[in-house]
C-alpha cells in the first residue's frame, strides 16, 4: 500500500468481514467488490461495486461493527480512507459529502428491500415481494401499468431459474398476475396481491402452513 492509501487486491480479498471493528472505508479505483451479508446461515450477495464506487462508510459513520462482508471478486485497486481523512475530506468539500450522502440513501434503500426480502423464506413470498417491489421501482406503484420481469430476478432473489418460472406459472394460474410474450408482468387485483403477501409474511414469520 501507498502513502496515499492506494492499495492492490487481487480476486478473494477479503477487505472485511460481517462483524469486524471497523475503522476505515474503501473507494474502489478498479475491479469489483462484491458485499454479502449472511442470513439463515448462508451468504447472501447485497450488491457488487465497481469503479467510484465505495464500501465500508458506515464505519465513518457511528457503526461500531460491520454489518456486511466485502470480497474483491476481481483484481482491484481500491483506496482506504481513515475516519480521520474521510472527516477532513467532507469538511473539505461539501460536493463530494452531498454525492456520498445521496449514494448512501440509495444503497440503504436498496439494501434495507434486499435484506427484507432475503428473510422470507418461502420462495413465493419472495417473488411476489419482489413483484411489488419492481412495480414501486419502475411504475411509481401504479399497478395498472405492465412492469417488465428483471432478466436477473432468480440471482437477485438467490433462487434458481426453474424455481422462479414454477412460481410465475404459480402466480399466473391462480390470477395474481398476467404475463405478455414481451416478458412483462401485470398485477390483475391489487387488493387481492397485497393480501396475498400479507398472508405469505405472516406464514413465514409465525411457520404456519
């Protein structure tokens, strides 16, 4: 590592761990990061970093322990900044501290939904979850609209593809949903769709069949 706190990681670094004290961040110059968090015993990819990208602020922020785990999924150069230098870095620049701060809301957002999401466990409270929530995301929560079904949905919702398209044919069948030959989807009731979530967290909270 550099003066500059320029550091080379090659692929399976491990940059922290869910867990550890944490006493600096990283800002990714290159390669990938990928952060994980660990639900019902296993470990659930959150999202993977890239270029600009940073890690590890929450640390800068008042978290005592890592709430997450961050791997280099391929070679990298990221740059680590103290709680000392990240400080000097947003009194010194209110763009840089506006820009993290807007970045941070957003990945909070997206990782509060994910982790919520991830806690489910039937694989159809999942989906219709995550239904939902492609419909708030893409059509402002109009449910009237055709929303697209994301190609990476089985990886977003660490299911496998098969096990996905069982429960669309699921949803499809019992009227909760149609689908166009373009691949997207439409809520037919929306009453009847939140209910039927409702139901599903419920089952999955209290393990009722």
């Amino acid at each position: 590592m550099s003066d500059n706190g320029l550091q080379q990681c090659s692929a399976g670094t491990v940059l922290f761990r869910e867990g550890d004290e944490g006493e600096c961040m990283y800002v990714i110059k290159s390669g990938r990061v990928q952060i994980t968090k660990q639900i019902h015993d296993s470990d659930i990819v959150i999202e993977e970093l890239s270029n600009g990208e940073f890690c590890g602020e929450l640390a800068m922020l008042g978290e005592s322990t890592r709430p997450v785990t961050a791997v280099v999924i391929e070679d990298a150069s990221v740059i680590q900044v103290q709680n000392g230098q990240f400080e000097e870095m947003v009194k010194g620049n209110s763009d840089i501290a506006l820009r993290m701060l807007k970045k941070l809301t957003q990945r909070l957002t997206r990782a509060q939904h994910r982790v919520s999401n991830l806690i489910l466990r039937s694989n159809t409270a999942r989906v219709v979850h995550q239904l939902k929530n492609e419909v708030a995301q893409k059509n402002g929560g109009n449910f009237n609209a055709s929303t697209p079904i994301p190609d990476d949905l089985a990886d977003a919702l660490a299911m496998e593809v098969g096990e996905v398209k069982r429960v669309l044919g699921e949803l499809v069948r019992d009227e909760f949903i149609s689908i166009d030959q373009q691949g997207n989807f439409q809520v037919l009731d929306p009453d009847s769709f939140d209910r039927y979530l409702r139901y599903l967290e419920l089952r999955d909270r209290f393990g009722a069949e």
